[in-house]
C-alpha cells in the first residue's frame, strides 16, 4: 500500500510525461534520497497491480508506461483513496477545521458523515482533540444554540486552524479533503474558485514587489486563507490580546518591513475590511513565508538582520566544531542557510507551528547530521527563548545535507546499482551478497545492461556489474557468485574508493604466523575461514554500522589528571592514549594546535567542554576519541573565563562521515548541562565510562 508522500509524489509524476529528478525536487522539495525511496514504493505497487515501472531514461527523465497513464484518468484517484486512512491526528484536524468555518449550529451529524464513524467513536474523537488542542489554550466546547464551537485566543485558533490545514494540504488528496471539508459547510463560492483568486493574488503581489515565493509554502497559504477569509466574512472578531499585538508592533517593528506593505496591498486585493490588529496578523504569514532567492529578500529590518547574522555564523561556526567538517564556501553557505533562517526565526516568534511531511525520512537518512543540526541551533534557542521542533529542524538539516552534496561531502546513504544479464534467480543471490557486504547503501532494482543504458545515472553513486560498461561513475566488476576471496577483495576496493580507507587484510602473513606454532592441514580452507571472519568484522566497523561513542572512547582512552601548565600542554595529554595506540601522528598533535593559534578557541564548543581535532590528512592512522578529565580547568585565551575547560575530547576522524554517530551522540550527551556537571565531578574513570554508557545506543 502506498503512504500518502508516495502517493503525492505518484500524482504529480502522472501530470507530466517526462519530468526529471532534478525537476521533481524543485516542485515537491524533496531531497533525490527521498523521492528514489518513494519510486521504489510506487514501482512496487505498480508491480502489485501488474502495471510497468517507472524508468529513468536517460535525456527523458522518469517516463511513466502509456497504460498507467490510462488509468489515471478512471481509476487512479480512486485506487489511491481506498489505500489510505485518515489517522487519528488527520481525523482532528479535521474536527477543528469544520469548528473553524462554522457560521451556524454545527451537530455532531456534521462530524460523523464527514469522517464515517459511529456516534460513540465520535464523541469520544472529538473529547481528545479537545484535550490535545489545549496545547495552545484552545478548547472545543458545545451548547444546543451554537452546537460545536472553539474558545480561546484568536490567534491561537488560527495557529490551530493553519497547522491543521498544512497536515491536511500534504497528504496525497489533501486538497480534495480541504474541499471537501470547505464546500461542506457554505453555498457561495467553492473551494478550489477561492483558492485559485487567491493564488493569483499572491502571484500579483510577487510581480509587483519584486520577489518569489517558494511555490508549494504560497500554495499552502492560499489554501488557509480560503478558510480563513471565509471566518472573517463571517464577522468574526479577531480580539487578539493586546500584548502580543503591542510586542508586534513596538518590539519587533514590524509594521516598518517590507512585509507590512506586503500584506496592506493583498488585504486591499482581497477586498477585506481590516483593523491593525488584521495587518499585524497577515504581516506575520508574509514574515514567515520563505522567498526563493536572496538577493530579493529585504523582509527584516536591519537590527533583525543583524541578529540572524550572528545566528548564522554561529551555526556555522558550531557545526565545523561539531562535525569536524570545514565548508570550502561559507560565504555561499551561510547566503543559503539565511534564506531558510528568516521565516523560521518568525514563524518561530509568532508561535507559528510548520508541518514538515518528510521528517520521518529526514531522520531516517540523516539522523546523525539531524542531531548536530539540533545542537547547533542552541543558540538561537536561547535568543529567542523558544524551542525548535524537530519539524524545523528536519527542513535545516535537509539545507545542511544538500549544501554539503555541493561541496563534495556525502552524509547519506551512497546509492548503488546492480547490472545483471543473468536470469531472476542469479540476479537476486547477487543483490542479496552485495546488500550483506554493503549494508549501509541504498539499492536500485537490479537492471539489465540494456535497461542500464537508458538510465540516468546522476543518481547513482556506485555501480555493480557482471559485465564491463562504460560509466562516469564508480564501477565494480563482480562475479555473480561472490567467494569468500571475491568478498575480502571487493571489500578492500569498495572501501579504498568510497572512504578513503584502504582495507588490507593480509591473510598471508596471519597464516605464517600461524604455521609458526601449528601444522596447517588444510591451507585453503584456513585461507578462506580467516577471510570469512575478517569480512564480518570489516563489515560491521566500516560499513552498515558507525562506531558508537561507547566504541571509541574505551576507558583505556579516558586520563584523569590535576592540572597542566597551559592549554596546549592539555591537548598533548589528551591525545597522548591516541598516539600510544599508533591511532594518531604526532604530526595531528601538532595540527591541532596550529589550529587553534591561527583560528582561536573555536574547540570550546560549551561552558567547561574542549574538542580539539584537525584534517583528517594532518596524520590521523585511525578514527579514535580520547578524554582528559582536569582537576583545575584550563583556558584557551589567558585571562578569558569562556575558554576555560576542564573536559578535553581529541577527535580523530578519518573521513567527514564515518565519525558522525559517535559526534551526535555526544552532542546528545553535551546537551544536558547537568552530564557535563556530572563529568566535571566524576573522581573515576568508571563514572565517566557510565556516563558515555547511556548515551552509546
């Protein structure tokens, strides 16, 4: 059964007859990683009705069989709605949406032919979102003259009302549903009529100011404000409290922004008859709408301008501490994180909640990045005294990883293609050897060589083959049964290729060591055992598994220790348990605090907390950690308090990935200030190893 992205994705495929990758990100907003998941699903329930895949043809772009495009016009919506099911979350939004736009007595009938429950599953919906809704001090209450209605603030009824329409909108028929829900409950004019005039509104207003908006959040916001516009007409008060209009417009100034004159223009189109209470609330839709390119954006007065700047080169900053990663281009980078930062830092003010429908898949793919894109955003945490949903957090860290895709650093999955000439049955063992080996990857469906020249391969990282082909990309040339042998030299290739990490097994040498102390009977058989055993732990560390903290930093790593003579006399000893084990060169000890003399003490990522690293090519053997613990803390600037620390963590990172896990669980653990209290008085190397314990899973 296809989920709702999937089947969102599937319909906006079927309204073009060749559309590429690149194009379906820029109308969906979907990264590639996530719209090669959603087409896996949807060739899979194609196989399931016995239709054609979609194929990536090369100079095409994905091209849909002649026959499913048949039945979309008789039976595709159809199909696509019996699949899916509201769930209990849609189903209250649903509830509050149809409470939004009553203007007469709204009966429980009303809700129970809408949704298609019993009376009792009903009543009993209706009490919890009344209970849920109270998150913003909204509550559903009824009486026998009004029937169904909500009581709160205005404004919180609305942030309400535009979070359920954004749930709503991004389901695969979500629009249909907003009509259906709309056209329910009026006689005038439908929904899609309003929406439409809407739209163009909103498009007039881009032409004459200059600007874009990213297509699918105007969309959106049309779609709120036929629901919207409707309530106003209806004569419904907006009463917001005075003091938020009062901090609006006297704090924030935003009635000087380009937003301000934004919104007076499309109220006037709208033809609404409005107060300033009215121009506040829709000079706040217009502040937290992103627009498509920089060089347009003039929303924020220069005072808030100035305040995201410090924001974005505090992330910045932060993520290169964090991440070990350094940006080649900040300047571009942070031109880009800034378009993204600005509607969120005032959706954020104004309490404006977004919905992100492809956060499962961010965290799925991303999930060690997600964490350190959440650590980063502490500080604006802070400014704003707000914390940040994960739903804004999963939009970001979908900026970090598509700027990083640019710069030539890959924090997801690698996808790989298998080409197979042989029949179903060999084809399949091979997949199943190669996804053994490789388990961190992302595999196609296995194509023939003449299904492989017809696809496009930019979205391939690596690709598989039983027959020499000519490629742009990373080719392995396997047999279609792997030995044991196959396995260990396929590993040394793939590893050397895509990490930078040159795997040698050196069977032989193991095996003379062996004939030292024992009579070998069968040479081969031992060759391929200890193969075999090499294998299944080469896997596990350097593929389908990243190291845990737990697995780099071993209590042989953790040093405790009185008091150093300065701060780069902490950085040796710290690094001291690394050089021992030949994880680092003394070269890397060195890098490091070069490091901090030319760049500063950028490495005191919190209050007491130190992680020096350097490049990975400045003599790193061996990813590794290691833990100084100091009685009396150390400052990395003579006299400066900030820089003092008293927990210093050597970094040892062999590529910009590998270390990721291990760096976004210890963010986790650094993000509670009562842990680094904890460590700060731990007397043992135990205390210390427990307290990493419960953040390695």
């Amino acid at each position: 059964m296809l989920d709702q992205r999937a089947a969102q994705l599937f319909q906006t495929i079927l309204k073009y007859k060749f559309i590429t990758m690149k194009q379906l990100e820029s109308i969906t907003g979907m990264s590639r990683r996530m719209i090669q998941y959603d087409l896996q699903k949807i060739n899979d329930w194609l196989d399931d009705h016995q239709l054609a895949p979609i194929r990536n043809r090369r100079g095409y772009g994905l091209v849909v069989d002649e026959k499913v495009n048949t039945i979309k016009i008789d039976g595709m919506k159809t199909v696509l709605n019996q699949g899916y099911d509201l769930s209990e979350e849609e189903r209250r939004c649903v509830i509050y949406l149809l409470i939004f736009i009553q203007n007469d007595y709204l009966p429980l009938q009303q809700f129970i032919s809408t949704l298609r429950l019993s009376r009792n599953t009903m009543i009993e919906l209706i009490k919890r979102a009344g209970s849920h809704s109270m998150y913003r001090e909204v509550s559903i209450n009824y009486d026998r003259r009004r029937g169904y209605f909500l009581s709160g603030s205005e404004w919180e009824i609305r942030n309400l009302a535009r979070e359920s329409v954004s749930k709503i909108y991004h389901l695969a028929s979500g629009m249909e549903l907003l009509a259906q829900l709309y056209n329910s409950n009026q006689h005038g004019k439908k929904f899609f009529e309003v929406f439409i005039d809407i739209h163009q509104k909103l498009t007039q207003i881009e032409d004459t100011h200059q600007i874009k908006y990213v297509e699918d959040n105007a969309k959106e916001l049309a779609a709120y404000l036929v629901f919207l516009l409707f309530r106003i007409n209806a004569c419904t008060k907006s009463d917001f409290p005075r003091h938020i209009i009062h901090y609006y417009v006297q704090h924030l100034c935003i009635e000087k922004t380009q937003a301000s004159e934004i919104s007076k223009m499309f109220i006037r189109l709208l033809g609404v008859t409005s107060d300033q209470d009215e121009h506040v609330y829709f000079t706040t839709l217009f502040l937290g709408l992103q627009l498509k390119e920089d060089h347009l954006m003039r929303q924020s007065l220069p005072e808030e301008r100035e305040k995201l700047d410090e924001i974005a080169n505090q992330m910045i900053r932060r993520f290169e501490q964090l991440s070990s990663i350094p940006l080649k281009n900040r300047n571009f980078f942070k031109k880009n994180l800034m378009m993204h930062l600005e509607p969120c830092y005032y959706r954020l003010i104004f309490d404006t909640s977004v919905y992100n429908p492809y956060l499962k898949s961010i965290k799925k793919e991303y999930l060690d990045l997600f964490f350190i894109v959440r650590y980063c955003l502490k500080h604006m945490e802070k400014l704003i005294h707000k914390t940040i949903s994960d739903d804004e957090i999963g939009f970001l860290t979908l900026h970090f990883a598509s700027i990083l895709k640019d710069e030539g650093v890959s924090v997801g999955k690698k996808s790989a293609l298998i080409v197979c000439p042989n029949g179903i049955g060999i084809s399949n063992m091979l997949k199943q050897q190669l996804m053994d080996l490789f388990p961190d990857m992302d595999w196609a469906p296995v194509v023939s060589v003449k299904e492989f020249s017809q696809i496009d391969e930019e979205a391939i990282d690596l690709i598989f083959s039983t027959v020499p082909l000519k490629t742009s990309k990373s080719l392995f040339v396997v047999k279609p049964i792997l030995s044991d042998m196959n396995k260990v030299k396929l590993l040394e290739r793939v590893n050397a290729e895509t990490k930078g990490l040159p795997i040698h097994f050196q069977i032989e040498k193991i095996i003379q060591v062996v004939k030292n102390f024992a009579e070998i009977c069968d040479e081969v058989g031992l060759y391929e055992a200890i193969g075999n055993v090499l294998i299944s732990t080469v896997t596990g560390i350097y593929q389908g598994v990243s190291p845990m903290l737990n697995d780099l930093l071993f209590k042989d790593e953790i040093q405790f220790k009185d008091h150093v003579n300065d701060w780069k006399e902490a950085i040796q000893v710290a690094a001291q348990p690394l050089l021992d084990r030949d994880f680092i060169q003394p070269s890397y000890v060195n890098a490091m605090i070069e490091t901090v003399e030319n760049v500063g003490p950028y490495i005191v990522i919190t209050p007491h907390v130190a992680i020096p690293h350097a490049r990975p090519e400045r003599g790193v053997n061996q990813l590794g950690m290691s833990l100084l613990h100091l009685a009396h803390p150390v400052e990395f600037v003579e006299g400066n308090q900030e820089t003092s620390a008293s927990i210093i963590i050597v970094l040892a990172a062999v590529d910009n990935k590998t270390h990721l896990k291990a760096l976004r669980q210890l963010t986790e653990l650094l993000g509670d200030d009562e842990n680094i209290d904890e460590m700060i008085r731990a007397s043992s190397v135990e205390e210390i190893s427990q307290i990493i314990e419960k953040y390695s899973h």
